[in-house]
C-alpha cells in the first residue's frame, strides 16, 4: 500500500502534492521501502494541483472599496476678502479662497488576509456658486489668500470675483453663496489600483453685498 513520504509541499513551480512509496510489507522478498523493485519502485508523486498561495482571495478592487467608504473628507473652510467687515461690496474684486487646512490629501487603509488596499482622495478643483445670478466660478486649485494691507482694488490672480449687484433684495438680505470642493479618488494595492468616481464636499456661507454710492461733494458758491 502506498505510505506518505513527506506531508503536503508547494514546489517552485506552484504546484502541491505529496511524495509516496509503495510498502508491501516486509514478508515480501522483493524488497523493502525505497527499492526499485516491480513490488515496491521508486518514489511516487501525488499531484494535488496548483496553489492558490499566490492568488489573493479577495479582489482587491473590493478591498478598495472598503477603503474608499472609510474617506472622511473635510468641507471647505471659506475665505473671502475684504475679511474685515464680512461684507462685500457690488464693483470690488472679491478673492475667493479655501484654507490650507482643508485642501490636503486624505488616505484610509483596509485590508484583509493577503490583500492591503490603500484609497487617496485628492482634492482638484473648486466651484463657487455666489447666489447672486452669475455663472458659478470654477478654480483650478484652493485659490489665493488676499493679504491684509493689499490693494483693495487688484483682483485675485486665479480665483476671484465681482459682485454686480447688492443681496438687499435677496431673502435675509443675503446671498447663498455654495463653495464644491472635487477630489479625485485612486487605490493602489496588492499589485493592482484604480479610480472612483470623484468626490465632492460642500459649504454654505450666507453672504452680505452692500453698495456703495459715490459722494459728490460740491463747493459752496459766493
């Protein structure tokens, strides 16, 4: 009968079995464990086909999405100038800014046995929708803090905007401004990445446009 050599072994290639020998027992003539004869031969192998060592058992697309549902992504934190009296005024540029704080890549990590997944949300873009009727204002980027002290009459070098109208007439007397913020969404892991579909984050500031007429003053006349 056939008798185990060596417990179950993973070769080079990949493949598992197990080594046998044939033992006839020892009122056989013919020979003993490991000899050549007709009764007893050589060493067999039991192939038990390839092993999935190497194959995770998990799709790590389905271990990224795990990671991508743990993203917690901040909202942005708005910022406009003039930021001294909070309001803006109809005919001066106005800068439009996220902080820093809210504009910085965000990662989250899952795994199971055999696979390690890790999803980076990237933050690309923002719209500003200003509530005053105008076309929303997309910036490539966090946009550029006005610096205290600046010209009040310079415009924002990549995100900036002018109010044409005061929110005098609007509900509460303000505007709805809605700041998006996009992120984009990749994984990498276990020798595979991908994409998801972008993310995006918002706020909702009220925004108070005053204007501001002109004084003309005339001399008195003698």
């Amino acid at each position: 009968m056939p008798v185990a050599m060596s417990p179950v072994v993973t070769l080079s290639s990949g493949q598992r079995g197990q080594w046998y020998e044939q033992n006839c027992g020892q009122t056989f003539p013919q020979g003993g464990l490991g000899t050549d004869s007709p009764l007893t031969g050589g060493a067999l192998w039991a192939d038990m086909g390839l092993t999935n060592a190497l194959v995770p058992a998990v799709d790590p697309a389905v271990v990224a999405m795990q990671a991508e549902q743990q993203l917690v992504l901040p909202k942005p934190v708005v910022r406009m100038s003039p930021v001294q009296t909070g309001r803006q005024v109809t005919g001066l540029p106005a800068w439009l800014w996220v902080e820093r704080g809210s504009w910085s890549s965000v990662s989250r990590t899952a795994q199971v046995p055999g696979v390690t997944v890790t999803a980076t949300a990237t933050p690309v873009s923002t719209v500003w929708d200003l509530g005053d009727g105008s076309a929303p204002v997309v910036c490539q980027g966090p946009g550029t803090p006005f610096v205290e002290g600046g010209d009040p009459g310079a415009s924002s070098p990549d995100c900036g905007h002018r109010f044409a109208q005061s929110s005098a007439a609007a509900p509460g007397g303000v505007f709805q401004m809605t700041v998006s913020e996009h992120w984009t969404v990749r994984w990498q892991g276990a020798g595979r990445g991908g994409v998801f579909p972008d993310l995006v984050t918002r706020t909702v500031v009220a925004v108070r446009v005053v204007e501001v007429q002109d004084l003309v003053v005339s001399s008195p006349v003698h």
